[in-house]
C-alpha cells in the first residue's frame, strides 16, 4: 500500500482547514448545548461502497483538536467498504468530536473519492498493459494528498511538479520555434538521468519528433482511429501515453489501442466525495 504524505506536509493542511472552521469564536453551538466534561463516543461510516484513502487527515484532525481524544481505525487505507461498514471510531469530549467532524469527513470523503473513482478506471485497463495516470491538475495545496489518493486507488503519478521531467507541450514548442529545436534544447539541458517527453496532437507532428528520439511521447486528443495510427508508428521506439477525452466509458477503448499510460485529470478534479458520516453512539 503506498505511503501517505508525512505528518510535516499534512499537518499545515489540517490546521487550516481547521482554522476556517474554528476562527469566528470556535463551535458556539457546541458551547451552548454541550458540557466541556462531556464525553461521547463516535463512529465514521461509510454511506456508500468506495475505496477508503485519507484516514492520516481524519487522525490529525482530531489529535490537533484534544489529546483526550482516542481515534481507532478499524480499516486502513486502500480498503475497499461497503455502505455502513465502520470506518474509525472517536471517544473523549463531545465538544472536541463535534469541532473537528466536518474537517475530517472532508478530507477523508475527498481522498476517498479519488481513489474510488482511479479503482473504477484500473479496473477497465484490466487485460491490457496499460495504465493510468495523475497530472499536475490538482487542487491548490492538496497534490501531495491528492496524488497519494490516486496510487491507493491503484493509478500512478505523472511528475510531481515541473521540475520532475522534462515535458514539451504546444507552448514549448512555439516558444522554441520548433520541434527540432525544442527537443534539441531539452537535450542539452537535461542530464543524463532526465527523461524527455514532447507533447502532439497530429501524426505530422508526431512523424517530426521521432528522428530526435524523444523518450516519451504524449498523445493528445486523438481519436481512437488516430491513435491506432501512432502507436504503429511509434513501433516501441518510445513509451506512448494518451491523454484526452478519457471517461469511464472510453477508457477502456483507449487502452486497446496498446498505449502505455492513460493519463487524465478526471481523477483528481472531478470526482465525487465518498459519502461518510459521523454518528453519536452514546
């Protein structure tokens, strides 16, 4: 199972997000209704089916908030529940569960989303080699989360930012006035452990970069007709990756094309929390 961010990247996450929560005065209705000795014992179900990813969030949440708080996971992430399956359970004051529920269930049914919908997507590259990838379309501050959602759900990350890899895109291009001259300068300014993707959208493109023996090439928005076409033509002399107009439903058609990687930003921009609650046990 992949490994969470460390508590150092986390930890001013949480924080924030319980900032907004808490900055105007804190929980006034708790404080009206509820005792500051109070204790209450508390369960996270799952409301729905759904690969569980974020529970170093909901733990951090609760430990910022009272270290009277005990936090018991009884999954862990990576596993796949059922609607009305346990999650977690919280037991200590009242006041401090109640404060630090909506931060919590917010991370964890956002992580939890994405590695639910990656799971979806990895299932329908079954019987291919290809697989599926994150991109740099992420929520401010929430890459690092949002990244290792992806992997628990099974996808794989592109590069972390822009200083991971080299990768020529239409811009580049321009800027450079040309392919030629694009990937020639990449060359000379990578060393001798970067890797070196350019980016095309037309097999005329594509026909132009393979004389200077990209390592990688990004295939965008190509039909699948199109693509067919391009990995012939790339004939292995590069790893091919697809990106572009990539759902649920086209996936798999994408993936037979014999791609290496499909990568996308549905991912981590679009999909839909995991729907978890907290509830009051006693």
């Amino acid at each position: 199972m992949p490994t969470p961010p460390p508590d150092a990247i986390t930890l001013p996450l949480v924080l924030k997000a319980l900032g907004e929560d808490l900055a105007q005065g804190g929980d006034t209705t708790s404080n009206a209704l509820i005792a500051p000795d109070q204790q209450a014992q508390a369960v996270i179900v799952a409301r729905q089916d759904g690969r569980l990813a974020g529970l170093c969030c909901a733990r951090l949440t609760f430990a910022q908030l009272d270290a009277n708080l005990a936090f018991t996971e009884h999954v862990r992430d990576g596993d796949d529940v059922l609607a009305g399956d346990v999650v977690a359970s919280i037991k200590g004051p009242a006041r401090s569960i109640l404060a630090g529920e909506r931060v919590a269930l917010n991370f964890l049914g956002h992580l939890s989303g994405i590695a639910t919908s990656t799971r979806a997507m990895v299932e329908k590259l079954e019987g291919t080699d290809a697989r599926l990838c994150c991109t740099r379309k992420t929520l401010p501050g929430l890459r690092s989360l949002q990244k290792y959602a992806v992997r628990v759900g099974g996808g794989i990350n592109h590069r972390f930012g822009l200083g991971g890899a080299i990768l020529i895109k239409d811009n580049h291009i321009h800027a450079a006035g040309g392919i030629k001259n694009a990937i020639t300068r990449a060359r000379e300014h990578a060393g001798h452990m970067s890797k070196i993707e350019i980016e095309v959208d037309a097999l005329d493109q594509l026909q132009s970069a393979l004389p200077h023996k990209p390592d990688a090439v990004l295939l965008d928005n190509m039909d699948l007709r199109t693509l067919r076409q391009a990995v012939g033509i790339i004939d292995k002399r590069a790893i091919i990756e697809a990106s572009g107009g990539v759902t649920l439903d086209t996936i798999a058609d994408i993936a037979a094309t014999g791609v290496d990687v499909i990568s996308t930003s549905v991912i981590t921009m679009s999909a839909p929390a995991l729907d978890l609650g907290l509830d009051f046990t006693s």
